[in-house]
C-alpha cells in the first residue's frame, strides 16, 4: 500500500531541459533517495513531480490512482506532502499556529481526540516545537524550522512524503536528530518516502533505494546496498 | 481657538477615521494577502457611492440598506474584477498588475464621468441617527453613523483574519503563497477572496462616503490615496495599523484644515507629507516589525 509511481520527461524552465527522463518507484514504509552534487537536478526533479515545475510529459500514480491531472494543492488534499528545501515556515505566524493551520487547512471539523494524536505525534518526534510552540516560527533556528516543516507535512497523515534536502544548512547534531526523526516516520506510518539529499552518509543511514543524478540524467538507480557495497559505484558517483 | 472648537473638530475627524479606516482596512488586507497593489480599490468605493445615492434619490432606499446593497454589489462586482481580469494578469507576468489596476481605476472614473456626469452629488439624506451633544459640542448623526459602521468593518475583519479558518488560510498565503499550496490551500481561491473581502469593505464604505462627501467620479481617487498613505503608516497587511493610521491622518487633517488659514485645501498634502514622512523614517510603518522570511 501506498505506492507512489512516477514518470517525467522534459522537466525543465522556459526552453531549457534539465532533467530529460525519469521514473521512479516508492512503496509505503521505503525510503527513496535522490542523491547528486550541487545543480544535479534533485530540485526540479521533486518540483516536477508535483507539477511545479514544468514537464513535457508527466505520470503520477499512488496505489494505481492517476493523480497527474491535479495540481500541487489538490496533490496535498490526497495526501502526498511537499516539504520544499531551505526549511521554509509560515514564519509571521507562531508555531503552534502553523501546525493547527495545516491541520484545518485540510481537515476543517477534526475531532479533539484526533487532533491530540497528531499533535502528540509531532511533540513526541520534537519535543523542541512543544517548548516553542508559542514561538513565531520565523523567529527559530534553521533545525528547528525544518522539524517544523516536517512536522507541517505529517499533520496531513501523509501517504507520500517529498523531501528536498532536509540536511541542508543544519549543524551535524541536528542532521542526526532530523534523520532520526524521518526514520521513526518511516517505521511508523507506512508512508512512502522520496528524499533529495547531497549528505549521502545520512541519506543511507535510513534509504532504501537510491537514484544518482548527475547533470539531469538517471547515472543509477537500486538498492542502496548494491551502492554501499559496490566500491566502484561509491567513488564514482558519491565520492565516498 | 477655544476648548470646544478643537474637541469638535477632534470628533469630527475621529469620525471621518471611521470612514479610512474601513477603505484602508480592506485596502491593506487585500494587498497584504494577494500583493496585488489594487488602485482600483477607491473606484470600488466610488461605485458604491453612487449606488447608495442612486438607491436613496431615486427609490427611496434608506442608506442604512443602501450600504448593505453596495457591499455585496461591489464585493459581487470584485470577484468578477478578480477573476477575468487579474487573475489572468497575474498568470502571465505579475509585474503587469500595477498597470493593470491603475489601468481599471482610470477606466471605471472615466465610465462614471460618461454615465453620471462630473459633477458632485449631495444626497441629502436624512440624519439616520440623532446627533450627539457634548456639551457645546456637535457631532451630526450621519457622523456617528459613518464612525460607527466603518469601526464595525474593521472588526469584522479583524476577526476574519484571526479568528476564523480562511483567516488562516489568508495570512499563510500572505507568508508564503506557495508553501500554503503544499499545505493544500487553493491559493488562487484564497486570494480572490481576499480581493472579495476588501471590495465588501469598499462597497458599504461607499455607502458612508455617500453620507457625509460629494458624490463625484473622483471621489476614490481621493480616497484611495489616503488609503495607500494609512497602510504605509500603520504597516502592509496590518488591519489594526490601519485603523490607527486612520485617526492619525483624519485628525491631522481635521486640525488642519480648522485651524490653519486656508487649510482646508491642504487636506490631500496633508496624507502626501505623512506619507513622505513615514517613508524616510519609518519604511516598514510605524509598528511594523521586521517581516521575517
Ligand atoms: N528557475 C530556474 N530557471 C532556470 N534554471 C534553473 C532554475 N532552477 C534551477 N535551474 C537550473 O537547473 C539545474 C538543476 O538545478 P536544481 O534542480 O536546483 O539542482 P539541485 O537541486 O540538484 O541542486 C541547475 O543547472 C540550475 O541552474
Ligand atoms: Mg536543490
């Protein structure tokens, strides 16, 4: 259940192509990682998928349901959320705030009990945003932003989750507690997880499968074992 | 000067802040959320204006049902402007929605000009309320009308943007319209109601200006300058700066153009200099705080 299918081709801006083909496969409960340098493609391949960005031809599927027709908004009304990169916040309004916003946004009439349990859910994996919960958001440091925004996201009981770089600009220590985090998530909620990451030792210490981009193009696409134990595959395309 | 004439003309224009404090609150909630700077925002209270007076003079409809009448005209009539006008604009190149306001504030001044005639109207309405005395002071009926029903709609909207679910969804899409998409907001929904909301605003204030100005096809220009000088004052997107702007601009008006010889022609410099002012010394408004992004 909750296996997320997709299939781009001619993803790019304006006139320019970036990235020509792709297609990939999660199942609930799997992790797959989008690994690449910097300008590899990992951000217009995400955007892509939720049709931010534009394509020429583009397959969404979860559980075999044809999801390509809606757009970004509708795709979070099905469950499938977005987190972007750069650990961005409704930063004027406080954080509690923005987790009860996201919550309404898509559930108007939630009951109390159900609401605890999600708001439980994301104070358990972050016990900081409970301390902070009065907090404006925009006022927090980037880790704690990004616990937020992923917290954001899971208060839709997402059956997708997007991730662009999560790592991005976090200290070493808050990088591990993220992951922590996403690898709770990925045990717990049977949801599919597709992830751009460049940290590769974090993205393995909870991926799956891996997808290698290099300058828009598919290098490999497997299981993160065949890459780890491959040393071939490590320096050529991780530098590992 | 004495005692009395300086509390009467601190009255008058506390009441007159009713009046700019309903234009700019709708002004700078609309503007705050959609980053649509809508020129055509005083046109909206023009028209509803002359709505009002066309359904008092002509029919007999008191303004009290008048300035319902006119919020949902103009709020009906917004949600058309938004939708096969700006929105469209917006797609393809949201540079190009100044000019297009501004394009559509010119347009609907010089339609009114054709249909109405320049010039002023006096809708010799009767005082809907009695007037208020304080001691020797007058404050006329239709002045505490307009003070009562602008104060109104500035709560209203306040409480809309607070406390209510779209109020929200609203503020997230003002932060951050496409972080607000990933949450599942219909942004483009949210924002044409947005620009609803603050053509309701415009409407019924058309209503008040009906009640207390001339009625002319330049009214809203007039206005939607003062407005523009409110929010600049009191902070983009801030309703309470707005009302607090509103009593800063009407009173330096008031005073003005009581007090000052010949100060009455003053009352635009008037908006234009604290305009000027805030600008250089305050850019993000008197209490506006460092957005954080
Ligand atoms: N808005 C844009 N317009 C044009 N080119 C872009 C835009 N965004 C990214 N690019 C280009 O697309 C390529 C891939 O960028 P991106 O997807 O952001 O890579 P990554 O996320 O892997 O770092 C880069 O060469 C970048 O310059
Ligand atoms: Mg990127």
């Amino acid at each position: 259940m909750n296996r997320f299918d997709v299939a781009l081709a001619g993803a790019g801006y304006g006139a320019l192509t970036i990235v020509p083909e792709l297609s990939l496969s999660v199942s609930g409960g799997e992790v797959m990682v989008l690994l690449g340098s910097n300008g590899a493609g990992k951000t217009t391949s995400l955007r892509a998928v939720v049709g931010t960005v534009r394509t020429r031809n583009r397959s969404v599927r979860l559980d075999g349901e044809d999801l390509s027709p809606l757009s970004a908004w509708q795709l979070a009304r099905r469950a499938i959320a977005f987190v972007p990169d750069g650990a961005r916040c409704f930063a004027n309004a406080r954080v509690i705030d923005n987790l009860t916003g996201a919550l309404e946004a898509l559930k108007p009439k939630v009951m109390p009990a159900e609401r605890k349990r999600l708001f439980d859910r994301v104070f358990d994996l972050f016990p900081i945003l409970h301390e902070r919960r009065r907090q404006l958001a925009g006022s927090m440091s980037g880790g704690q932003r990004q616990m937020l925004a992923i917290s954001r996201a899971l208060m839709i009981e997402p059956r997708v989750m997007i991730l662009d770089e999560p790592s991005a600009g976090l200290a070493p220590k808050l990088v591990e507690e993220v992951f922590e985090a996403l690898g709770r998530i990925k045990a717990a909620s049977g949801c599919a997880i597709l992830m751009a990451e460049q940290n590769v030792a974090a993205a393995m210490s909870i991926a799956d499968r891996c997808l290698i981009l290099s300058e828009g193009r598919v290098m490999l696409q497997g299981d993160i074992d065949d890459v780890r134990n491959d040393e071939r595959l490590r320096v050529a395309y991780l530098g590992l | 000067m004495t005692l009395a004439s300086v509390a009467q003309a601190v009255l008058l224009s506390l009441t007159v802040a009713g009046l700019y404090a309903a234009i700019a609150a709708g002004l700078t909630l609309t503007v705050g959320v959609t980053r649509i700077i809508n020129f055509a925002h005083g046109e909206f209270v023009m028209l509803g204006a002359f709505l009002t007076y066309f359904l008092f003079n002509q029919h007999g409809v008191s303004p009290w049902i008048g300035m319902v009448v006119s919020g949902v005209v103009i709020g009906l009539f917004s949600a058309l402007v938004y939708r096969v006008f700006l929105a469209r604009v917006l797609k393809h190149d949201e540079h190009n929605q100044l000019l297009a306001t501004l394009g559509l504030s010119i347009l609907l001044v010089n339609i009114a000009i054709i249909l109405w005639s320049p010039d002023p109207r006096v809708m010799q309405a009767p005082q809907l309320l009695p007037a208020l005395q304080l001691g020797g002071v007058t404050v006329p009926g239709n002045n505490l009308v307009v003070a009562g029903v602008g104060g109104l709609l500035f709560l209203a909207l306040q409480y809309i943007m607070r406390h209510t679910r779209y109020g929200t969804q609203m503020r997230f899409a003002s932060d951050d319209a496409e972080l607000a998409m990933h949450c599942g907001i219909n942004v483009d929904r949210i924002f044409e109601l947005s620009f609803v909301i603050g053509g309701v605003a415009a409407g019924v204030a058309g209503g008040l200006v009906a009640l207390i100005l001339y009625v002319h096809p330049v009214v809203g220009l007039d206005l939607v300058i003062r407005a523009f000088a409110i929010i600049t004052l009191g902070g983009l997107g801030n309703i309470p700066g707005a009302l607090i702007g509103a009593a800063i601009l009407a009173l330096a008006e008031g005073l003005t153009s009581t007090f000052v010889p010949h100060g009455g022609s003053f009352g635009y410099g008037i908006a234009f200099l604290l305009l000027l002012l805030v600008l250089v010394i305050w850019p993000n408004g008197l209490f506006g705080k460092q957005a954080h992004s």
